[in-house]
C-alpha cells in the first residue's frame, strides 16, 4: 500500500518525463487525481504551509536544477515575473555598450539595432541633430566593442 510521501523518504515517488519529480500526497488540495504531485510544491507546502496558486504564481528553483528540490533551492513567484526574470540575461545579453559620438554618454542598445542607420553612434535623436547641425555627422561610429561598430 502507498504511504504519503514524507521528506524523510525524499527519493520515493518517480521522474516525470518533463524531468520533475513527482510523489504521492493525495491530501494535498491540488494533488492531481492519481494523488501524485510535483515534489517542490510538497515542499514548500509542508515548509510553509501554503498551497501555490498556479498558474498565478509558481516556484522557481534557483540553481535551474527542476528536479532539485531542496527548500533552500526553491523560490515563490509571481508567473509573469519569473518569465521575465529567466528572459533578463538573454535580453541582456542581446545588448551592447555604446559612447555617444555628441555628448560622450555612455548608453546600452540592442545589438540588432545596430543595422539602423545612426544608431548606436548617439544616445537619442536630440544628441544625432546636435551633430548634424555641427556638420559632423559624417564621424565614423564610436562603440566600446569592435564587433559592433557601425559605418555610416
Ligand atoms: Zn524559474
Ligand atoms: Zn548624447
């Protein structure tokens, strides 16, 4: 016959195919009807004493190991921000560093916008009139990274 699940049986129970570990609590409010549940949400049921309300919010394993699900590895939030927050370092990552040829400020654009014409040479349209009233618009484009310089 099958016991709840207990921390202290941590590995009884199954890898689902998503790679979460399930075990059985049927007394748990959201157990699914086979009485199976994802182990994290367990965890921080029998921890904190709250059911998450999916999909508002969800648990978020810091380590990125979804199987690892350790209290200290596990993290409420918000649905929205989570999506955001795992999208961050991509976003990031999709930005690049750049000195404006007008004010000399250091500003950030995202590297595909780099194609555009005068961009990543001023940090707003302000600073790109300045210099074409000056005449020196026709100034090869200053960036921090070679990669991304950009010809006029
Ligand atoms: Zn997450
Ligand atoms: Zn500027």
């Amino acid at each position: 016959m099958l016991l709840p699940w207990t921390m202290g049986h941590w590995d009884t129970g199954y890898l689902d195919n998503r790679g979460y570990f399930r075990v059985y609590r049927p007394d748990y409010p959201r157990a699914y009807g086979s009485g199976y549940t994802k182990r994290y949400y367990i965890v921080w049921w029998l921890n904190t004493g709250e059911v998450i309300d999916t999909p508002r919010y969800i648990i978020h394993h810091k380590n990125g190991n979804k199987s690892d699900d350790r209290f200290d590895n596990l993290e409420k939030k918000e649905h929205g921000q989570h999506t955001l927050d795992h999208n961050k370092p991509r976003m990031e990552a999709a930005r690049t560093e750049c000195i404006c040829n007008t004010c000399g400020v250091l500003f950030h654009i995202k590297r595909h916008r780099l194609k555009e014409k005068g961009r990543g040479s001023y940090c707003s349209q302000q600073c790109y009139k300045i210099k074409r009233l000056l005449g020196g618009i026709k100034d090869e484009a200053h960036t921090l990274h070679r990669s991304s310089r950009v010809h006029f």
